[in-house]
C-alpha cells in the first residue's frame, strides 16, 4: 500500500536506476543529516569543555551536567519544530522547509562557535547558549524525520532499503566528523587549551560546511504536487494527524528506543568516561571515532542488505536484538580504557542495525499528506523524551551507583517500540514499502 509520488510501477526483481536529478537530491538531503548531526554531536562530546565555560562550578561534573542539561532543552523543543516545519512541509511542500532547517542550523552553530563565555558577558552567555540550542532543537525537530520522507518519495517504489542505508550513511557521517574533529582538535591542541578556547574550532568546522549545504538544497527535487498542496489546509493535516494516532504513538517509541540506545552510546557513554571515570580525552574520542567508522560502513552494508526486502521484518528483529545488547554497557562501570572499549564497541552492531532502518520504518506509517506534520511530531516527542534525557540520566544514574537502572529502561522502551509498532500496522497499515 504505496501512496508516494515519483515511483515507476509494481516492484519486481531488477531494482529501478536513480535519474541524475534523484541522486543529486539524495547527496543534498543526505549532507543536510550529515550537518545536523555533527552540529548536535558535537555540543554532547564537547559538553565537559563547553559546561565550565558557560556555567561555572566548583565540581566539573556538575558543570557537564548543565551543559548536558541545555542539550537536553534542545531536545524539548523538537516537537515544537515537527509541529510547525513538518505542517508547513505538507502545506508548502518539502523542499522549501528543507532549506529553512539547514539555514537554522548552519546561523547558530556559527554564534556558538563565536559566542563569549560567563567570565566575558556572565550569565547572557548562558541564556544565548540556550537559544541556540532552542533553534537548533526546532531545525532538527524536522530535519531527520522530513529528509528521510522526502528521500522514499523521490526514489523509485522497491528502494526503500536504498534509501535507509543511504540517509544512515550520512547520518553516521556526521556523528564521525564530531568524533574526527574532536580527536584531531584534542591531539593537536592539547587538553588545556582544549578547554580554554579550542571547542570552538569543531563549531567553526560545523558553520562553514552549513553554508555549503544551503547552496546545494537551492535544487532540491519537490515531491509535493501543485494540486495536493492546494487541497492540503492545516485542517485537513491535523485531521489526518489524528486519524493516525496510533501511528503517531508507535513512532513515538520507535524513535525514542533507538536514540535513547543511540545517545547512551554516542555522547553518554564518553561523556561518562571523560567526566566520572578520568579518562584520557585523546583517548575517548578515537575510540569514539571508530564507533564512527562502523557505523558509516554498516550503514551502506545493511542498506544495501536490505533493498528490495521487507523493510518491516527486519525492523522488528533488529528492534528484538536491542533489547538483550543494551545490557551489554553494565561492563563498564569503573575506570578502564579497555572496559570502555569493549562497551562501545561491542554494542555498536545491534546500534548500526537499528539505527540504519528507524526513519524509513517511521516514514512508513503516515500517509504522505499528513507525512511531514505526523512522522515529526512523534519524532520530536520520541527524542525529546527518551532521547535528549538519555546523556544526563546515564550520568546521572552512574554518580548514584545505580547503572544497572539505564539499560533495563532502554530495554522497556526497545519492547514497546515493537508492540506499538505491530498495533498500527495492523489498525492502519503502511504507506511505503511491504
């Protein structure tokens, strides 16, 4: 049951070709995840750097916790975003608001990369810290979420799979260039002045390539039709919107599992590291540069796996595997390079697999004319609930010796995300894919 536009005829065994105009669509939606997400990775691994700067505290933990608090603000704010960006993607179309986002993102990063600290301007640096983090949580509110839509709307019926691995690949390779760009500023800078003024330079890396992806999304493909935007008033998305609830709901938690897992172990898991166990920064972050690695690869293999193929039987035995590989983190408990290691690592396979179908699985449960407001705002609710708590609240519970609660949590989340998942599908079926 398909109802995207741009598809060519019934599946069959020989997978449609891309026209040049579809690829080049593809490379601008993909680099604008590939900005947003190396912009929101680097405020999380940077946070221990950023939290004495802007709210100074005796305790260096307690400063990383409120920076890693104004990430999570951010967080709270995307469904605002998804609300007002994804109905206007329906109402305007999609190309439109995919320039809007990347515009939102590329202007703050700049401003935090060149923003004064306490000691400059007090507590004003805080609150524009703050804003930034506002505004940059709305952009991805519909980045994510809008992108993936628009990308199975541009591609032949069949490549689904296609566009999974493709939109994870550039997704993962921005969470590898936070990662890259932190190691090589910590090697080459040191940690001392790191600290001082040298978390700046990933931000300046992150404004300049957003200005580049602005110039690229000027030609995005519109997959919205002049005659099913003219019928589509607020009204009518928001009726559509709550027709699919349920939806809606299973988004909510398919979205939430696979970030709360995501951020445990993307910006948590070292932030942990850095801050409660001591542990060398240089260190931390190539090891987090080669959970990169395996996720930029894995992206593309298991895309490439899963083209042609039931996008939704697979979602539902990779969503299964989460839930027993997340307890995999109670390894780490003390300090130890090697203890870190292993966690990160190890889990970064179940992490890859889930991470690579999520968005297409969540695009594939709203119909298109309802597409955008309805798969942002359960995205924006699911990563501002269960995802932008995940970094603090694993922290948090490892300062109380209580790390065993994390993982049970994300566990629950993992099982719920199936059961709300198979409940929609059954009430309303799937708009894209088989």
């Amino acid at each position: 049951m398909t109802d995207t536009v741009v598809k060519t005829g019934a599946a069959s065994d020989r997978k449609p070709r891309l026209s040049p105009e579809v690829r080049r669509g593809l490379l601008a939606l993909g680099l604008g995840n590939t900005l947003e997400w190396y912009d929101w990775m680097v405020f999380g691994l940077l946070s221990a750097f950023i939290g004495p700067k802007f709210f100074p505290s005796q305790d260096p933990v307690t400063a990383t916790l409120s920076a890693l608090a104004v990430f999570a603000v951010g967080f709270a704010f995307r469904p605002l975003g998804g609300i007002l960006l994804g109905t206007l993607a329906d109402k305007l179309g999609r190309r439109k608001v995919m320039l809007w986002s990347i515009m939102m993102m590329a202007v703050t990063t700049l401003v935090i990369a060149l923003c004064p600290t306490y000691d400059q301007i007090g507590a004003a640096a805080g609150v524009i810290l703050l804003v930034c983090r506002i505004i940059q949580g709305m952009s991805t509110g519909i980045e994510a979420p809008l992108s993936t839509a628009h990308a199975v709307e541009l591609v032949p019926e069949g490549r689904e799979g296609f566009v999974a691995g493709v939109i994870s690949f550039f997704v993962n390779a921005g969470i590898l260039l936070a990662s890259l760009v932190s190691y090589l500023s910590s090697l080459m800078l040191g940690g001392t002045v790191m600290a001082d003024w040298g978390w700046r330079i990933p931000f300046i890396v992150g404004a300049a390539f957003g200005f580049v992806v602005v110039y690229l999304r000027r030609t995005l493909p519109e997959t919205m039709k002049p005659e099913e935007l003219a019928d589509n008033s607020t009204k009518a998305v928001w009726g559509g919107v709550r027709k699919h609830w349920l939806s809606v709901l299973a988004i909510t938690f398919v979205v939430g599992a696979a970030q709360a897992y995501n951020y445990a172990w993307n910006t948590g898991l070292p932030t942990a590291a850095r801050s409660s166990f001591k542990e060398d920064a240089t260190a931390v972050f190539a090891l987090t540069t080669a959970l990169g690695v395996v996720l930029v690869v894995g992206s593309l293999l298991i895309g490439r796996f899963a083209d042609g193929r039931s996008i939704s039987k697979w979602f539902l035995i990779t969503r299964a595997l989460s839930i027993p590989s997340v307890f995999l983190m109670l390894m780490y408990v003390r300090p130890g390079i090697g203890g870190f290691a292993a966690v990160l690592l190890g889990g970064s396979v179940v992490l890859v697999l889930n991470m690579t179908l999520y968005n297409v699985v969540t695009s594939s449960l709203m119909p298109k004319s309802c597409r955008g407001a309805g798969t942002a705002l359960g995205y924006g609710i699911g990563v501002a609930l269960f995802g932008g708590t995940a970094s603090y609240l694993l922290v948090w519970l490892q300062s109380l010796n209580a790390a065993w609660i994390f993982p049970v949590y994300v566990a629950v989340l993992s099982l719920l995300s199936i059961v709300f998942y198979l409940l929609a599908k059954q009430k309303n079926g799937i708009f894209i894919g088989r």
